[in-house]
C-alpha cells in the first residue's frame, strides 16, 4: 500500500494469521485502501470477511455470480 496502488489483488490475505492479527491486518487494509482510493479485490472462504465488501461474486462449479453482501441492496 506504500506505492499507492490503484488496485489491490489479495488472496486469502489472512489465511495463514491468528484471529486478531487477521483482524488488525483486515481492518488497516479497508483503512488504507479507503483513504487511498484502492480497489480491492479480495478472494476468500470467509462469509464475514466477504460481508464488508462493496460487491460479492461467488464461484461456484465454476460459474461466477454476483451477490448481494448482507445488508446492501
């Protein structure tokens, strides 16, 4: 995020953390890349992860689709 990029591609950013480090590391990345004016594109299994997103597509047998996150219409 330090060169300012206008796209950001993160796969499962957070697979690999602890619960609240993947918390902090989830929170500075919507932070950052709202201040900065980045897209994220971001892949995971999370529900509640894929819940804070704009826009949520979902891949299944190979079909992408968008969906609604909870709350957004």
């Amino acid at each position: 995020m330090i060169a300012r990029p206008r796209l950001l591609l993160a796969d499962e950013p957070t697979g690999n953390l602890d619960q609240k480090t993947g918390a902090r590391v989830i929170e500075l990345m919507f932070d950052l890349a709202r201040q900065q004016h980045t897209a994220v594109v971001l892949i995971t299994h999370d529900p509640g992860l894929a819940a804070r997103a704009d826009r949520v597509f979902t891949m299944t047998l190979g079909e992408l689709t968008e969906t609604t996150a909870a709350g957004r219409e």
